[in-house]
C-alpha cells in the first residue's frame, strides 16, 4: 500500500517549508504499510501547521483506514471520551478479542453488557491495540489525534501504548501538541515544526497577492513566521496596502488565530496589568521612560510592566521595553477597545515634549475625529 505522491515543496499551500517534517512521517507511514508500525508526535507554537499537516496525511493515505481523534477541553475530564470516538467503528469486532479484553472494552465504552464495575487501563489498553490490528489486516490503520493534550487522560494513556507496541502490525499514530504541553502520553518521537524561514513565508505572502517585498518583510517580522498568522494578516490589508502604496496600520493587523495565541497568555492577567500592555503596544519604539510616563497618568505603574513581563509577554531591557514576540505587541493593541487605545495614545502624547513629532503622531491616534489643530 503506498501514499499519493507529496508535491514540491513549493507547490503545497499552507505546507511550504515542511519537506523535512512531511518526509519524516512518509517514511513512519511507508514502514507502517509494510507491516512495521509506529508513531510520532508533531509539535510546534498554535497556529504553526500542525493541523495542516494531519490533513495533509489523511488526504494523502489513500487505500488506508484513516481515524481520527481530536481533543475537546469540555471533554477532558471525561474519561475514555477519545477512545470511544477511537474505536467506534471497530467494536463489532469485541467477540474476536480475549474475554477480559473484550469485558474491560465494554466497561470502558459504557456498551452492552458493562456491568458498571471497575475498569482495568491495561486490558482496555492491550484491547484497543488488538482491534485495531484486526483492522489492520484489511487495510493500513492511520490513526490521527490532534489537540493530544485535550484529549481525556486515559484514552493519552492508551494511545501511547498502542504507538509502542505495533512494530508488527500496518498500524501509524501520529499526535499533534503544542510545545511545552510534555507529557508521558507523546505517541512517538518529536517531528518539530518551527517558524518559516523569510524566504518561504515570503512565498506564502506572493500567493496571497502582497506584491510590496517591504509589507512582504514587515508581515513576516510581524507573524514571527507562524504561517496561519502570517496568512490572516495579509487578508487583513487592503490591495493598495498589499502593494505598498497605502500606509501599512502600526502595529500591524492580526487576525483571529492570531488573537486566540495571544489570549491565552492575556487571559491570566490582571486587568490594569491588560490596560499597561495596551501603552506599552501604542509605543512603536519601546521606550521606556516614555511608557512609565504616561502609565502614570492613566493611575498604572512599573508594578504592572512587571507583571506582564512574568506572564511572559514582554522583557524589560535597561530603557527599552520589547514583547517577546511581535505577534503579541499586536493583539495586545489591537484586543483593547478603542476608547482604551486612544486614552493610551492620549497618555503618551502628554507624556513627549511639544516639538517631538511623536506627540503630533500620538495626538493624531487619539483623536476620535478629525482634528484641525492636531493636523496643523
């Protein structure tokens, strides 16, 4: 059984730049359908390709049974919740399997004949590998699980162990996990995905129409080369922005894949720890002086840029002040309300020195309308 051919690199979409992490799992699935199985874990930041590339799989495993699990955080903590989406359509094959086995799969699924007793993980373990070896004898079995982490703990468990012990079977699982989100429940080694090199999110931004090689590079520094980020700002800008002849917005657009990322770490803040990274954002050069300025006046402090900086969404470096990623610099603007955006520009513009072009620039920001003085 073997796989549709993978396209160039560059022809691929929302897959340039993966050639090394698609062949990687080429080879686990190429080894699988030969009868020596396996499994892997892709891991890589939100919005880094990771779902992409289960698509990719799927679409590309012609001739295999193809099931997939994906986490859900309202089901977490129900436990076995993904093995029975798992196994779903396998269980007319119970009787087939070795009493207990087939006993704790029933307990374990809630299904006929479960006596609600207690439920034994290895046998419900070593029960699901063997269905799905059973499949496997018809045709390969990919087994796709996204979101890992989100998937119920017992059901990680059993997934790990299945990944571990099918080297004789036409069986592949392949997991995909944010980083940092470690456990013993990974399915195999770590195929990592990392930002896109300039040249390749460059490509990316052609096919979206940016025919400007600066708002090109300005897009590419801003998404930090996460290409869902990358794809969504760009849908963001107008033509004449596209093309470089209209003024790009500063900070730059992100869009909702890029707000969700950013709102993870944002949502565990206080809300004037919030209100100072939204000054912090209306600063184009970061300075720091400029910022603690006008955080005192809106009745904030360094207490609160301090407090960002251990949530890990900015450093604070001698005078400067720099978010982690630019990513977050945006959503960080761009997530306040517009009151809130222009009482910061109105903060900063009292805290600069009349002759400095900034104040105009931040007076201008401010302004709910226009404004014959601040224009002059």
């Amino acid at each position: 059984m073997t796989l549709r051919p993978a396209l160039p690199p560059e022809n691929r979409g929302p897959l340039r730049g993966r050639a090394a992490a698609l062949a990687t799992l080429d080879a686990l699935l190429e080894r699988a359908a030969a009868g020596a199985g396996g499994g892997a874990t892709v891991v890589g930041e939100p919005g880094i390709g990771k779902s992409a590339l289960l698509d990719e799989l799927a679409d590309r495993a012609d001739g295999w049974r193809v099931i997939r699990v994906t986490g859900l955080e309202a089901e977490v903590e129900l436990a076995w919740s993904g093995l029975f989406t798992l196994l779903s359509g396998l269980t007319g094959d119970l009787d087939r399997l070795p009493a207990p086995r087939a006993a704790a799969l029933r307990e374990a699924l809630a299904l006929d004949g479960a006596t609600g007793g207690p439920i034994e993980g290895f046998a419900v373990a070593v029960g699901a590998r063997d269905l799905l070896a059973e499949a496997a004898e018809e045709a390969p079995v990919l087994v796709l699980v996204d979101d890992l982490p989100w998937v119920d703990l017992a059901t990680r468990r059993t997934l790990a162990f299945v990944a571990r012990r099918v080297r004789q079977d036409r069986i592949a699982v392949v997991s995909a996990r944010r980083v940092g989100a470690a456990d013993d429940t990974d399915t195999g080694p770590l195929v990592a995905l990392g930002p896109l090199e300039p040249a390749v999110a460059d490509g990316v931004l052609r096919d979206e129409a940016v025919t400007s090689a600066e708002v090109r590079r300005r897009l590419t520094t801003a998404s930090g080369g996460i290409p869902l980020v990358l794809v969504e700002a760009a849908r963001l800008l107008s033509a004449d922005q596209r093309a470089g002849t209209a003024a790009l917005p500063d900070p730059l657009p992100v869009g909702p894949s890029g707000q969700r990322i950013v709102d993870v770490l944002v949502a565990r803040l206080d809300e004037p720890v919030r209100r100072a990274l939204v000054v912090a954002a209306a600063e184009p050069e970061g300075r720091l002086g400029r910022i603690l300025a006008a955080l005192a006046r809106l009745d904030l402090s360094m207490a609160d840029l301090e407090a960002a900086e251990r949530g890990g969404l900015v450093a604070l470096e001698g005078d400067q002040l720099r978010f982690r990623h630019p990513l977050m610099r945006s959503a960080a603007y761009h997530d306040a309300s517009r009151p809130d955006r222009r009482a910061a520009h109105r903060a900063l513009a009292e805290s600069i020195a009349g002759a400095d072009p900034a104040r105009a620039w931040h007076r201008a920001r401010a302004a709910a309308g226009p404004d014959e003085t601040i224009a002059a």
